[in-house]
C-alpha cells in the first residue's frame, strides 16, 4: 500500500501518532517542505524580539542579539515551518494544537539556547522566555492559518502577500477562537481587542 503524505487533502485527515510516525519515516519531507515563508517571518519577527529585549544593554549588543537570531531563524525556521504543516489536517485539532503547542518550543529554544549562550547575548533568560511566549502563540496561529490553506507551501499555496492579506482576518478569527467565542459578532470583539493593542 502506498505511503499518504503528511499534507495531503483526502477526507480522511491524519492522526498526530500518524503524523508523527510519518515525519519519523521520512525525514527528507521536511527539507522537501522547507516552508520558506515561515523563514522569512520568524527571522523578521524574532530578530525584532532579541533587539529588543537586549536593548539595556546597548545598540551593539542588541544588534549582535538581532543578527544571532536572525541567522539562527533564517536557517531553521522553515523546518519548523514544515512541521507545523505537517500537522495541519491531523485529527482532533486540539491534539494537533497541543502537540505543536509543545513540539516546537522545545526543538527550536534548545538550539536557540545553546546559539545566543555560545554567542554571549546579554540578556539571554529573558530574550529566551519572551521568543519562548512568542513561539507558543504564533506556533497556533500558524497552525490555525495553515489548516485555511494560509501560511503553507507546496500544493494549494498562493503568494506571500497573497497569504499577509489573509492575515488580518484570521488574526480576528483566531483571537475569538482563543477566548472561546464562536458567536457570529466574535470577529468584531476581536478586531476591537487587537485595536486597542
């Protein structure tokens, strides 16, 4: 019997253990997936994060810190990006959602732990604990995109300003889920939550 992808369409979704046994067989999909548009987000994002957060200790530490990261996220985030689409049709949701919720922090904050405490970043515990917040967010909210054909690469995918189009209204989307609001007015609460940030 042949293999099914990890990303294929079928009505008949995967199971995480499915997923993961797949991912465990065949790890050139992952390179095969490289989802660049993760590489290219989470390296803007994080480097913006690691400036910041070394900013008391002056511009060139925290340039240094941005750099770091921004190289760091460049050369792993689409592998990170990857395995997050892996898990995009795997059944229940909220099994995927957890596994990913935990996956992926622990894979890419030990390797960032390890490059930044090499590196000598200056404020290494909290730039560590602000990405780690920032990982667990925005590793659902790709998820939750990426189940709406947002954020992938490969088969059914669009542009990247085609899919930052999207972005606003599944932010809307995803905040309403996330206080457990299903009602139609969930997406105007959300849009005035996300206004007020």
């Amino acid at each position: 019997m042949p293999h099914q992808s990890a990303d294929r369409t079928s009505d008949t979704p995967l199971t995480v253990a499915g997923v993961f046994r797949f991912l465990v067989g065949h790890p050139t999909w992952l390179l095969r997936r490289w989802n660049w548009k993760a590489a290219i987000l989470s390296s803007a994002a994080r480097g913006a994060l690691f400036f910041v957060t070394n900013l008391r200790a002056g511009t060139g530490a925290a340039a240094a810190a941005l750099l770091t990261e921004f190289v760091l996220r460049a050369s792993t985030a689409g592998f990170y990006g990857a395995t997050t689409q892996a898990f995009r049709r795997a059944k229940p949701e909220r099994a995927a959602t957890a596994t990913v919720s935990v996956l992926l922090p622990v894979m890419t904050h030990s390797v960032e732990l390890l490059v930044h405490w090499f590196r000598g970043t200056n404020e290494l515990l909290l730039s560590i604990a602000v990405s780690a917040v920032f990982t667990v967010v925005s590793t659902q909210f790709n998820l939750f995109a990426m189940r709406r054909d947002v954020l992938i690469v490969g088969d059914g995918s669009r542009s990247l300003l085609g899919d930052l189009r999207q972005v606003p209204r599944l932010a809307c989307d995803f905040v309403g889920q996330l206080l457990g609001d299903t009602s139609a007015g969930a997406r105007a609460r959300a849009v005035r939550l996300i206004s007020r940030l």
